[in-house]
C-alpha cells in the first residue's frame, strides 16, 4: 500500500501526535509498505536511515507558539508537486487544521478513503488560546464538521472516543491505541545520565517527559514537590522536555525554594537517554487531566517504572490503581501522599513496576497490522463502491 500520513507537528518536536505519526510511519514502512509523511518543514535532522518519504511545506514559527509552526501548503508549489507525483492508496489525517484538511481535500480530489485519528483533548486548547467560549464551541464544531468528513474515525483511547461524542460527533469510533517501542535498556547510559545530572544513588528520582506547558497539570507536580519537601523526603524531581512555560516554570521552582530538588533536563533526543532515565526513576509523575493515551507513560511502563496519574483522567485508562500503577486525587496533598507511600515501599514499587511492564505496552508491530488490515478494508470498499 502507499500511505500517506498528515500532520501538523513531526520532528524536532516530540509532542504526542508527532511521535505517533513517525511511528506509523516507520513501522509501516518496516513491513514493506510506500510511507510517506506531509508535516510541516523544520529541521528534522538526519532521516536517511528512516523508512518512510517526508513531504514538506514551507512554514514560519508561531509566536508563542513555539517550537511549532504554521503555514500555507496550498501555496507551497514545491509542495503541490512533489505531491502530485504521489500516487496513494489511502489517507491518514492526524489533526483537522492545515495538514488534516490538505489531505482531506486531496482524497476528495482522488476519491481516496481517509482516516481520521482524534489524539487531543481540542476544546482545552481552543478555550486556553481563544480565551472566549463561544469560540471555543465554534472550533469543536468545526471539528466534528472534519471528523464527520472522513471515512473511518480513529480515537487513541475509550475514553478519547468519548471526548468527541461529547463534542458532538455521531458516526461510528474505532479505538486504535498507541504502541511502545520494545527495547532493551542500554545500561551504560545509566552514570553517564548520574553524572550529567547529579544524581545520586541514595536519592529517589521522581520523574516527568512531555511538554513544558502548564496545561499538562505540571503546577500540582511542582506543589506536591513543595509539601514533600517541607514534610523532610529527600528526593530529586526531573523535568524532561521542552515547551513555552519553562521559564514560568523555573520561577514556580524559584518560588518555592525546590532549587536542588528539580532539575530541567532540557529536550532528550535519544531513546537511549530516555530510556535511561526511566530506568533510574523510582515514579513516573503524570497527573496531565489533558493527555488522552500518553506514549510516555507506555515508555515509562516498558523500562518498568511506575506511573503515578489523576483517577478518573483519560491518561490513567490503563493503570489499575496499587496494581500497575498508582491514582491520586487532582490535589497537592493527594499527590504528595501517594509519592511519599510509596517511596518507603521498594518491593509495592518493584511489584507495580513489573505490572506495569506486562500489562500497559502493546508493540507497534502488532498495532500496525490491525492497521493495514483496516486501510486494505477501507481501501476495497472505496473501489466496490
């Protein structure tokens, strides 16, 4: 089959919907499948070893936006052409914003079937940048409009399909998880990482990846950090990643005399890095009420650390609590009791940890051959009418 996957973020930035789509990509092209990817131009870096095609249009970065970037494909002619010369089987659109409706509007043009993955909790982020609700409501609405125009609807989780039925969309939602890349750790990483960061063994790490943005509940992992200092834990909070409240973020720390207890990691760009410092974490913190199926859980949980999230919040679908995992209320004091339990508890962390790694990844191997099944079905039937 030739693929075509759409998306509004790729690399360098690492944010949920990016890395899912290379992994698509990737693995798809792994199993001997055309697969391509049409994302916004950046600086990708070296994808020479990679098995898929990227297609790029030009783009200027979004102001207080960053690191993301926005532009025009309809008047990129590199674009155009380059896409034209692509004969695809299928489409697959990962957003309904730039990339989503270029390739909606080419598999109209083609009568090519297109999928539609929901990923994002959209309403959230249209309510935080419009900052009026009715105009919230106006682009939920322009999402069901997009979604209802696909031919097959994906959601990442149950409850990500629930998210958009709440949004107002009524056709059919076929849940398709994403999948964890299955290593082995490489333990070598593990004093480089110690050294980089001043780790000491003695010192219990608590850890969180993703973006650097408040939205990712990431002040109530800064206020738990506060009362557990104050109650006299010694730990070290980690904070891996990148995003537009970092600097907001380090005065918080600032603020709240943890200097010493958190540590910025910056951008982690190797899987070997990541995996290390999963591997040295005693917890995985998450209490995001914004992330629906988080991979960086299912990474975490690979390298058989535990997570610790939010009952009741989409991330926390898969997590049993005290048996893969552990659940919190969405409050400091909560959160700070649940750490502090569990890090006097090795062999319940270990237990859990195990748990964890027999339960919560799934292959992306396995996931993209339910996949192509589902795109040769849909394929079909747009050719027997």
């Amino acid at each position: 089959m030739r693929i075509g996957q759409y998306s509004d973020s790729f690399l360098p930035i690492v944010d949920g919907v990016g890395r899912v789509v290379f992994s698509y990509a990737e693995t798809l092209g792994l199993m001997g499948h055309n697969s391509y990817v049409f994302a916004p131009m950046a600086d990708m870096g070296n994808l020479s070893g990679c098995h898929f095609q990227v297609i790029e249009y030009k783009t200027m970065r979004m102001p207080g936006r960053m690191p993301y970037r926005v532009g025009l494909p309809q008047l990129d002619f590199r674009f155009g052409k380059q896409t034209r010369g692509i004969a695809l089987d299928i489409v697959h659109v990962h957003s309904p914003f730039m990339m989503g409706s270029a390739g909606l509007t080419l598999a109209k043009k083609r009568r090519l079937p297109v999928v539609g993955s929901f990923h994002s909790k959209l309403y959230d982020d249209f309510r935080m940048a419009l900052k009026l609700e009715p105009l919230a409501r106006l682009g939920v609405q322009r999402v069901v409009a997009f979604y209802s125009q696909c031919d097959e609807v994906w959601a990442v989780s149950a409850s990500s399909g629930e998210t958009l039925r709440e949004y107002g969309y009524q056709g059919e939602i076929v849940v398709m998880e994403n999948g964890t890349d299955i290593r082995a750790l490489d333990g070598s990483v593990l004093p480089e990482l110690r050294e980089r960061f001043a780790l000491r063994e003695d010192l219990p790490v608590l850890l969180y990846v993703g973006q650097l943005n408040w939205k990712k509940n990431i002040l109530r992992t800064l206020e738990a950090a506060k009362l557990l200092k104050e109650q006299g834990l010694a730990f070290r909070l980690l904070l891996a990643g990148q995003g537009p409240h970092r600097g907001e973020m380090e005065e918080k720390v600032r603020e709240f005399a943890l200097d010493g207890y958190v540590t910025f990691t910056g951008h982690i760009t190797t899987a070997r890095e990541l995996d290390g410092l999963y591997s040295l974490s005693k917890l995985f913190v998450f209490p995001s009420l914004y992330d629906n199926a988080p991979m960086v859980l299912r990474e975490a949980a690979a390298m058989g650390t535990p997570a610790v999230l939010i009952a009741g919040s989409n991330a926390a679908e898969c997590v049993i609590n005290g048996q893969n995992g552990l659940t919190c209320e969405d409050d400091a004091e909560s959160l700070r009791e649940t750490i502090a339990r569990v890090l006097r508890d090795d062999a319940l962390l270990t237990r859990m940890g195990n748990a964890a790694r027999d339960t919560i990844p799934v292959p992306w191997t396995g996931l993209m051959e339910k996949a192509a099944e589902r795109y040769q079905a849909l394929i079909h039937r747009k050719i027997v009418g």
